[in-house]
C-alpha cells in the first residue's frame, strides 16, 4: 500500500467546486428531502444514489443520505461503475484520504487490505479511480453526513452473479472480523435516453426491481426492459454491477427490505431536454424490525 491522496477531480463540474457553495447546495437538498420521507422501521443497511451533475441528482441523491442520516458508520462502503477504464474484475482505491472541498475524508486501509484478500480478482487501478465521478460524486454528501466516517472505493463493471454475489459476500464478511459498523452505497443511475416520459414509465419499474433485494430477479426485470426495443432506451440501470454487489453486501448483513425513496430525471430540471433524458431514483436497502 502507498500513501497518497486522491484528488476531488470532479470539484467545479459535477459539484460546486468550493466549500461554501457546496455546503449550501447539500444542505439545501437535504431540507428539500425531508418532504414526505417515510419512517425507516429498521436499521438503514445501504442506499442507493444516483451520480449525475448535483443540478440534475443531486436532490435526489440527498433523498438517500438523508434517509440514513441517523446512522454512525464507522466506514462508509462505495461502490461505482468504471465508465472509462476497463477493468478485469474489481478495483480497490488505495490511498489514504480522498480529497472533497469540504474537507478530507480518510480511507479505511485496514477494512480495504482484508477485503482485497477475499477478491482474487481485484486489482488496484488509480487511472479508473482518477477518472471516474460514479464514486466522487458520493464522497461530498458522505463528508457532510459522516464526518467520522472511513470509506472504502470500490469500482466494478461485471454484473455477472458469481463476482457481484462474492463481492457484496466479501464486504459483508470484512466487516464482521474486523467489527465494522458499516454503511453501503451503491451509486447508479437508471435509463438512458428515452423521453422523459417513457423514463417515468419504465424507471418506476426498475426502482420496484432495485427494492426486492434479488439481483437475480432485478437482472431478470432490468433485462426485459432492455429487450422491448423501446425508442432510445439504451440501459434499464447503468451500474448493474455495483446494484447487484451491493444488494449482496446488504442482504448479507440482514438488509430484508427495500424502500423506494424518490425519483427524477433530467427533464424535470428546468430548462432541461425532455426529449433524451436520464433517470435518477433513491432507494434504501433496510433491516426492519417486526411491528408489535
């Protein structure tokens, strides 16, 4: 393991680039995300959130953190898509802190190190790491929400169940030898590029399929929705894998019910192009407890 810092790259193109303004922009969000959030009647295992422009998700990626608000993870799990960098398996960051305008958030080197000996097919990319925002763009709201939390960066591209089942399997058994209060995100957007109207449609029956706790059923939906040959539809869900690795993760630390917490795409922001959109939903991954 090397020391060295992630830089916050994407600071001033997918999120205010400063402290004040981001500070503003979550907190402003957050307040927006209080409406109408249901009661969680369980322990908030993971959640998912969205990775687009904060203009365009990040109401909607507030919905999540805020949901979790009152959890106190010691280490926060990310898990993201590669968009630009091919990867054989699964990369796991390795630095020392990642860098956010608000401040620095510390990288768990022990929780990563003992969950890379569980993933033969883990690699260590600091190319896909540097250029991709699925991760980043979850590290403000995580600083702003956790200030004492770790976090571990994890970036996958293989949906297929054997690896995303062993990974979410991994994190899961990581956290029980090592005691960790752990907290998942799984960053994904959903369609792309149909009308926003077709989006409302077919995003309503993705985020069903992302709350039923199954990757094996969800990539059964998510596959007929991609099979209909709808106009411009070009994906159901982009990070299939990092979903799938993280229903796993959850499930395998007692997550028993999915919540569907808020939905938009980018034609509902003003001014934006309804006709070629993307599909942003929030979604928490929970521990119910039995009603009395």
């Amino acid at each position: 393991m090397t020391e060295w810092t992630k830089p916050a790259n994407f600071a001033g193109v997918f999120y205010p680039g400063n402290k004040r303004g981001l500070e503003t922009a979550i907190r402003e969000f957050g307040e927006l995300a209080e409406t109408g959030l249901p009661d969680s009647r369980g322990e908030v295992v993971g959640i998912v959130s969205p990775h687009a422009g904060y203009v365009y998700s990040g109401a909607i990626s507030a919905r999540s953190f805020q949901f979790a608000r009152d959890r106190r993870p010691e280490t926060v799990i990310v898990i993201g898509l590669s968009h630009r960098v091919r990867l054989r398996g699964v990369s796991l960051l390795d630095a020392e802190v990642c860098e956010t305008p608000l401040g620095p958030l510390s990288c768990d080197r022990e929780f990563q190190k003992q969950l890379s000996l569980k993933l033969p097919f883990a690699e260590t990319d600091r190319e896909a790491h540097l250029s991709e925002h699925s991760v980043e763009t979850q590290l403000p709201f995580i600083r702003f929400h956790f200030l004492d939390a770790k976090v571990v960066e994890i970036l996958t591209q293989d949906p297929s169940p054997p690896l995303s089942q062993r990974l979410g399997e991994a994190i899961g058994e990581t956290a029980r030898e090592l005691g960790r209060s752990i907290l998942i995100v799984a960053s994904t957007d959903l369609s792309h590029y149909p009308t926003s109207e077709l989006a409302e449609e077919i995003d309503a029956a993705s985020l069903e399929s992302l709350a039923l706790m199954d990757p094996f059923e969800s990539g059964g939906r998510f596959a007929e929705i991609e099979e209909r040959g709808l106009p411009e539809v070009h994906c159901a869900v982009c990070s299939k894998a990092a979903v799938f690795a993280g229903m796993s993760a959850a499930s395998n630390l007692g997550a028993n019910q999915g919540i569907i917490l808020g939905y938009a795409n980018s034609g509902h922001v003003k001014g934006g192009d309804r006709g070629r959109v993307v599909g942003y939903g929030s979604v928490a991954w929970v521990q119910s407890v039995p009603q009395t």
